[in-house]
C-alpha cells in the first residue's frame, strides 16, 4: 500500500513554521474528492480565501502522535461497521463550521473547518486502541463531527456570506490515514499550510468478525 501525500502550498521561501499538528483523517476515493476539489474556485470567489488550504479528507481527531497500522486498521473496522446498516454508503449532510479540539499548536486560534457533516460517528479512543498496544500514551481529542473539510475557516464564516450550493455526495470507498499539517512561515497566517497524508487503510467491504461478533 503506498502514501498518498499531498504537497499542500509553500511561500516563496518555502520555509516553515514549527508547530506540527496531527490528525486521525477519513479520506474518500479520488473520486469524490475531485468533486470537492471542483468547488473550490467559487468558494473562495465567494468569499472563503481558505478553500484552497486542506486536502479534501475529514478529520476524525486531533493527536499528540502518529497511530500505530493497526490502530488505523481498527478505526478503519469501525467506521465500516458503522455505516452497515445502510449499505456501506457515507453520505454528506448539511455544511457546517467546526473547530479543531485541542491544543493550537502554536496558532493564533484553532483551526476551524467547514463543508457537510458527514453520516458518521466520531470514534472514542477506546473504540480504536488495541489492548496490547505498546505505543506510548495519546492525546487523542475527536471532533464534535466529522466534516468533510471544503475549506478552512480561521474566523468562522459570517451568516451572511453568500456561498455556492455543494453538491449532493454520497461513497462507500474511503479510508482511514494519519495526517500531519504544518503552518508555513510564509504567506496568510491560518490559511498557508504544508500538509502530507500517511498510508491509507481502506475501510473493509466488511468489519472483521472479531468486531462483528461483539
């Protein structure tokens, strides 16, 4: 299985700033992230300068370090579990406006995203550690819902900005990855970001029985 990884955007230094942050991310199928990619262009015309600033992935939690394969092989089981009842479909929701949980990291405020909610429960730590996991202790801080992120949003959007309609999103294929994001020394602060998105672990067609079985 190979990393996916993303450029994100550099100034014309290229240099950056400390304070790496980590997340616990869903990432749809190519997919449906052209389809959020296409968006892009009218939500920052309209308005949202930070459309262009996250890759199209939903992230899950913040954390204090990377998860281990076989955390990302349980989350990945529980979040297919999750969508069983419904044929294995994720379907985005209505858009709304979520802060990231969580330390800053050394930002002048939380990172703050926005795009549709999507049809998924936001996992416990417990629900993803192994019991004989030897990795060191985490922070681990879910998000209040999992949105798939269509732009950043430092200041919160104002009620009264006229956005364009998303569009309709519905997928089975996704997977689960660890994400790490840096902010650059160059360019607008809280939209100028160097991000890289580790090996994905595709949620399975279905949960291993030891999952199914409790």
């Amino acid at each position: 299985m190979k990393p996916h990884a993303e450029p994100g955007r550099k100034g014309p230094s290229g240099r950056r700033k400390a304070g790496l942050l980590r997340f616990a991310v869903l990432v749809p199928h190519r997919d449906s992230r052209r389809l959020v990619t296409a968006c892009r262009p009218s939500l920052f015309a309209a308005g949202l300068p930070g459309a262009w600033s996250f890759p199209a992935v939903a992230p899950l939690a913040r954390l204090s370090r990377p998860l281990a394969a076989s955390e990302l092989k349980t989350l990945a089981a529980f979040l297919r579990e999750a969508t069983l009842g419904r044929g294995g479909w994720i379907t985005a929701g209505e858009p709304a406006d979520i802060p990231s949980p969580g330390s800053d990291g050394g930002l002048e405020g939380p990172l703050r995203f926005w795009g549709p909610v999507l049809d998924l429960p936001v996992p416990a730590w417990r629900d993803i550690r192994a019991s004989e996991s030897a990795q060191p202790e985490t922070v681990y801080c879910p998000f209040p819902a999992a949105v798939l992120c269509f732009a950043l949003t430092p200041g919160g959007v104002p009620p009264s900005l006229p956005l364009p309609a998303l569009p309709a999103l519905s997928f089975r294929a996704a997977a689960a990855a660890a994400m790490t994001i840096r902010p650059l020394a160059a360019g607008a602060q809280g939209y100028s970001f160097h991000w890289k998105i580790g090996p994905l672990f595709w949620l399975p067609k279905k949960p291993p029985r030891s999952r199914r079985s409790t």
